[in-house]
C-alpha cells in the first residue's frame, strides 16, 4: 500500500516542456480532430492564450461571461488555457472537432502522482506507479509460466522424434540387409556410374545421400574428386580437371594472368553489405522488421539520418537473434540523434561486431525525440 507522505515530496515531480515563442524558438502550429468525452475536448499541448484556440463553426466565450451563464450553448466553448482543456455544450457529446491553436509545449505527469482513494479512507492511497508495478510482476509470473510450458512441450516433441527415428532406423536397417543381398547378385552393378548432383565434400555425401545404390557417383566441387558408392563404402574413382593448374602472375591457368590481375585489383569495398532500415512512421518501441544477413562478417559501421529532425535527443538500439526469441542488443554505445539534427552524432560503438551466418537484425526506437520522422539506419558489414 503506498504512503501519502511518500508522494507529497518532490521526487517525482511533474515535467513541464514549453517554447519560448521567439523567432528561434516558435510555437507550434497545431490543427487536430479531438474527440468531446463528457462534454471536454483535451488539447494535445498548452494552447497559447495570446494566439487563441478556434473551432470551426463556434465562438469562444471569455470565464467572466461562462460564470453568468446557466450553461453554454451548442456554438460556443470555453477555454482552460493553463492545462489546454475545452468545455462544450453536451449535445457535442461523442463528436470530434477540429482545433487549431498554437502549441507552447506539454505537461507530463509521473504514475506514482496519479492515486485513488481506497475504501473512501484519505490515508489510504493507491498510485497508479503501484498498479504498472503490480502488473509487471504478474507479467513477469506468466511469462515464466509460457516458458516452462514451451521447454516440456519441446522435450516432448524430441522425444516423439527421437521415437520415430529409432522406428525408421531399425526399418532402414531390415531394408538395407535385403537390399545388400539383392545387389550381391548384379555383377552388372559393379560397373555403372550414375551421376548425382555434386556436394562440397566427402563429408556431406552422406547426410545428401543417406540411402544410395551401387554405381552412384558424386563429385565433390572443392577439390574435384569424384566417388562411386560400391554397395558399403564411398570410393575415390578419379579427379575432374587433374592436369588443371592454378593460375599466378606469371601463368595461365584456371583463368588467364590478365583476369587474374583484374581480380586482384578490384576494391575491398565490394566485399561490404548494406542493410537499409527504413523507419518512416515509427514510433518507440521495438520496430518489427526483422532482416537476416546471409553470410558471416564484421559489422564496420552503423549510421543514420532522417527527413524531420526531433527537438529531443532520439536513440537506437540495434539487436539480433537467431531464433526470434532472445535478443540481445550488439550496440554498446547506441545510435544517436541530437535535437535539431538530420545525421546521428557519429559516436555509436560495438558489444561485438562479429556477424554469424543467419544472424537476424532488427532496430529498438529506445527515446523517441519529440517531431522526430522518417528515419532511415544503415548497417554496414564487410564479408
């Protein structure tokens, strides 16, 4: 239960952001369609006084005229300019209208400052800071609890797998043994090739063919070499391109000296990859565009910039994964916008910059500067 006196002390106090209203620091011209809840319309920012709040097809009425009235009429409003709320007439109720004012800035208030009286006692208090912390906590319980019932369900489903595995094993073994006496009897098998597709090497025959026939030949590209299955066992018959030489600076080979010279001057910037986020809307949080990099590389460079400069400082996280479960974040010091600026500050660094073959990346909108839009971030890896 929260204790009053707690609260009454200054350490949550409320957050005021207003303009100047000076050439250099203007206010903002706003035009927005609000909804009227109990006969309250609620501006998105203080309202400037000096400048006035107009709504399409009413008139504002002054408080000294509103406390001589019974009540207002449909076509009139009145204006709270300290907290930027309207008052309407209640057959407006459910409507949205259009107001446009200039904006000074916004107040924010902090949880544990908004309460409610429990059990109508004064001294017992309930913030609403109390009831997001009771909330994460239940959160937290049941994210644990889908947790646990994921890993039994995974130990369930090996288990089944490792059960039909045994199954198919033992199978594969019966028809294995008759399949080896009816081959015993086809000398004619003994001599024919019949060409598979190629793999990498002599290790990856075996999971690329787990069940082959005698006479299958299969090369392997890394080195040329060529196997024949003899009924037991993989045998090397022979190298393709054997009399084939490698070429070097000063001889023709498997390309000529001028290609090879070509080659060797081609930049190392071509071996770099770009992964372009593109954030036009987005708003803080998690940004779900998730992007996997097929190869494996260094991270060189994490970049950014957008159309609308924020008028706060604006960070981001990159992270990645390689389940879509468990992120983790590869920024140490995180990319970086300062108020009234179009390119990051250029300071980002790196937890770990190595990059894993089907590592998946996406972007965290961490603190969203105010008027912020249409970001773009540039990840840069060299493979």
């Amino acid at each position: 239960m929260a204790d009053v006196q707690k609260y009454l002390e200054y350490n949550d106090p409320l957050t005021i952001i207003v303009r100047s209203g000076s050439p250099t620091d203007p206010y903002k011209d706003r035009a927005d369609s609000l909804p009227v809840i109990n006969n309250m319309i609620t501006l998105l920012e203080i309202p400037s006084k000096a400048d006035r709040v107009t709504i399409a097809g009413m008139t504002e009425i002054d408080q000294e005229v509103f406390e001589n009235r019974p009540h207002l009429s449909p076509t009139e409003f009145l204006v709270n300019y300290s907290i930027g709320a309207v008052q309407v007439h209640s057959s407006l109720e459910g409507t949205a209208q259009l107001c446009r004012f200039k904006g000074k800035g916004l107040i924010m208030y902090p949880a544990s400052r908004i309460y409610a009286l429990t059990n109508r006692n004064p001294d017992v208090v309930v913030t609403l800071q109390d009831y997001i912390e009771e909330i994460q906590v239940k959160l937290n319980e049941t994210y644990d609890g889908i947790a646990r019932l994921e890993q039994t369900i995974l130990q369930s489903v090996e288990a089944t797998n490792n059960a039909i595995l045994a199954t198919d094993n033992a199978n594969k073994a019966t028809q294995d043994a008759q399949s080896a006496a009816e081959l015993a009897r086809s000398a004619y098998d003994t001599t024919r090739l019949v060409f598979k597709e190629p793999v990498a090497t002599l290790q990856n025959i075996p999971s690329k063919y787990p069940s082959p026939l005698v006479g299958w030949t299969v090369q392997t590209y890394k080195d040329g070499k060529r196997y024949r299955f003899d009924g037991s066992r993989w045998i090397e018959i022979d190298v393709f391109g054997s009399n084939l030489q490698v070429v070097n600076e000063f001889k023709d080979g498997l390309m000529s000296v001028l290609d090879y010279q070509k080659l060797k001057s081609f930049p190392v910037d071509l071996k770099e990859q770009v992964i372009a986020f593109s954030l036009p809307d987005a708003v803080q949080g998690v940004i779900e565009n998730f992007i996997p990099f097929p190869f494996s590389g260094e991270i060189t460079e994490l970049s950014g910039y957008c159309a609308t400069s924020g008028e706060m400082v604006t960070s981001l996280s990159l992270e990645r994964t390689r389940d879509l479960k468990n992120w983790s974040e590869v920024t140490d010091r995180r990319l970086q916008f300062e108020p009234n600026q179009n390119f990051d500050d250029k300071k980002v660094t790196f937890k770990s910059s190595i990059v894993s073959k089907g590592d998946i990346f996406r972007i965290n909108l961490n603190q969203q500067g105010l008027g912020i839009y249409n970001i773009t971030v540039l990840l840069k890896i060299k493979i």
